[in-house]
C-alpha cells in the first residue's frame, strides 16, 4: 500500500525544484530553449520571445504541480486497487 499523502508531498517538492531549475536556465542560458526542443523533442520551430516574469514563474509552478500532482495521484490510486 503506498502512503498517498507522503507521495504527494515528495511529488510537489520534486517538481517545483525542477521547475525553478528549468527556469533559472533558460532566464541565464535563453538558447537553452531550442537546444532542449531540438535534442530532447526533435523538433524545430520559432519559439518566438521569451516571457520570463513573476507572473508566467508562478502560474508555470502552480499548473505544474498540479498536473504532477494529480498524474501521481492517479498512479497511487490505480496502484492501490
């Protein structure tokens, strides 16, 4: 039986390390965006201009964790039948 809420919590704690992560390198490394679209999606495109603000920050946090959340939620439900 896995410990749902223990998992979450890891889950929400993992996922806005990575996140802020993830930010912090394309704030200081801006190109970073169309290597990880090139190498990691295989994919070319114009991504167009980077909008790094508090706002896109925080609501890019926010709906990340919640999909990360409910994902892992799913997975511990399904898991537990």
């Amino acid at each position: 039986m896995t410990n749902i809420h223990h998992l979450l919590k890891v889950t929400a704690l993992w996922i806005s390390i990575v996140y802020v992560v993830c930010y912090l390198g394309v704030f200081l490394f801006p190109s970073i965006r169309e290597a990880v679209m090139l190498y990691a999606f295989h994919t070319k495109g114009n991504l167009g201009t980077n909008v790094l603000t508090f706002g896109t920050f925080l609501s890019g946090l926010l709906i990340w964790n919640i999909v990360a959340l409910l994902s892992v939620w799913l997975f511990a439900f399904i898991f537990n039948r």
